[in-house]
C-alpha cells in the first residue's frame, strides 16, 4: 500500500487523550496551517477558518461545553456525557473550523447558475480540511477525534475568542496524546459500496 493509504489507516478517533505531544506548540500551529492551506476549495474559495486552542484556552472550551449541554441532557445520561467531556478536557488541544459565510455569500452573487451548490461545497472543503488536519496530526502519533457541539456552543465561543459574525462554526477537532488503541475499525462489504463498470 502506498503511504498515503497508510495515513488513512493511522487516523482513526482516539477519544481517551493526554497533553503530552511530540510537537512543540508553534510546530502544532505550522503544521495546521500548512495543511489548511493545501486544502482544496471550490473556485480557490479558501472559505476555511481556524482557531487553535491549547491548554487553558482548550480546558475552557470543554469546562462551558460541558456547562451547556448539562440542562439539555437527561440527568440518567449526563454521566456518561460528562466524562466523554473531561476525557476531552485531558487532551492538549481543540482545533475549531469555521466556514466563512461571507465568502460564500459572494461566490453565491457572483456566480449566479452555483448558487445553491456554494454552501454544499463549503461544507465538503471543511470536511476536507477536517480530515487532512487530523490525518496530518496521525502522522505524528497524535491522537484525536471529531466532535460537532455546534450550534449549542456557538454563541459562547464567538463570545469568548471573539469570533467574527460571518465564522460558521462547523467542527471542533480535540488532541493530545493517545491513552488508548484504537478497537478493530469495521468496513461494509465492498459489492454494497462500491461498482464499477468498464
């Protein structure tokens, strides 16, 4: 198999973490931002915004999470939600992705005929971005996982790292150090996912 398949095959979602990571912070931020960068967007859009949280900043995002989802969650459940939480909380760091919605907004006035397909392909190239960051993260022996508190916590993190108006919050992907292997990944079988014609 080639070594891009294999960085598939190395990120998978590692939800027990710790804080201790073979980079240093700054290499953490220069090596999302490279990999944002190489991301593909529709018409070269580059609708993708980024915020990294480390430490304090990332413990703050899952302490008011955590916060939030406690009166939405039934009381017999919430346990169980709040140690997935502070399992989050151990990790080093969260990555918040954002689409900017006024990017979009133009791509959709200025060409007319793509209108309805902008904010789909918005939303493709941050599920791209998504995946590449944390295949990217894998390669390092970093353990992560994708989560998607949004829209319950979105008006308190644009309160909090004063997020512009026009940042959609899409996804929130939390790291650190694994503390746990991954289970065996299960696969469909491949006649009920794939054809293939000649």
């Amino acid at each position: 198999m080639s070594s891009f398949v294999d960085a598939l095959k190395a990120r998978r979602s590692i939800y027990s973490l710790g804080n201790e990571v073979p980079l240093s912070e700054d290499e953490l931020v220069s090596l999302v931002k490279e990999v944002v960068r190489e991301s593909p967007t529709s018409f070269n859009s580059q609708t993708q915004r980024v915020v990294i949280l480390f430490d304090d900043a990332h413990k703050k995002l899952w302490d008011f999470t955590e916060e939030l989802l406690k009166p939405l969650t039934p009381e017999a459940a919430f346990p169980n939600t709040q140690a997935k939480l502070q399992s989050f909380a151990a990790g080093k760091g969260t990555i918040l992705f954002f689409e900017d919605q006024d990017v979009v907004k133009h791509l959709q006035d200025q060409f007319e005929l793509y209108a309805d397909n902008f904010p789909i392909w918005s939303d493709q190239s941050s599920g791209l971005t998504q995946t590449n960051v944390w295949t990217a993260l894998a390669q390092y022996e970093i353990g992560a996982s994708l989560q998607h508190y949004n829209p319950v916590i979105d008006d308190k993190v644009a309160q909090e790292w004063n997020i512009p108006e026009n940042w959609k919050l899409r996804a929130q992907l939390v790291f650190g150090s694994p503390q746990e292997e991954p289970g065996e990944k299960e696969y469909m079988a491949d006649e009920d996912r794939f054809r293939v014609y000649k």
